[in-house]
C-alpha cells in the first residue's frame, strides 16, 4: 500500500521545494516488518553470496552456513541466493549472527 507524506509537509512550509518533495515521495508500509519503507530501500541492489561474504567479512561458506543453522535474511532466486544489505545488516545487529551454537 503506498501512501505519501503529505500529513506533516505542512511543517515544513519555510522550504517550498522540500514541502513538494516530501508530499511527492512514496513511501510503503509492510506489515510483516512493521515499519516505513522509503523509496530507496525498495530499489536496493539485490548482493550474491560472495557479495555479502565480502561486505560482512566473511567467507562464503560461513554465509552458506549462516542461512542453514542461524537462519541469515536471504531470498532464493532460483537455484541462487541474493541478499540486501540492510536486512543482513539489521540481522547482524540483532546478535542473531553471533549466538553460541544450539541456541
């Protein structure tokens, strides 16, 4: 469902030209995550495995064993794995990615 902000433009009526942007700019709300999601989140890059495993540091097979037991954000596009960086990055952030083994 798409809404715009136009509900609080009005505060922000000494800049014109930021008042026609922020009533003209998209923003989504998902439920299954329970927040706003700005335009630009929704056309984030879409990373690979080796991708995520460099931006995390990682090696490959620590992400392959990260979406197995420590269920790591990923989405299967076909026979591939593709990721965004702000989930995984919301993911680590939560400790989910450093909790001891049979936790």
């Amino acid at each position: 469902m798409d809404v715009y902000g136009s509900s609080w433009v009005a505060s922000t009526a000494s800049s014109p030209n930021l008042s026609l942007f922020l009533a003209m700019t998209p923003i989504t709300f998902s439920p299954s995550r329970a927040r706003l999601i700005s335009v630009n989140e929704r056309h984030e890059r879409w990373l690979s495995v080796q991708e995520i495993a460099v931006h995390l540091g990682v090696k490959t097979e620590t992400v392959y064993v990260w979406i197995s037991k420590k269920r790591m954000p990923g989405h299967k596009v076909g026979r591939l794995w593709k990721f965004t960086v702000s989930e995984v990055d919301a993911w680590v952030r939560s400790g989910k990615a450093a909790q001891e083994k049979g936790k």
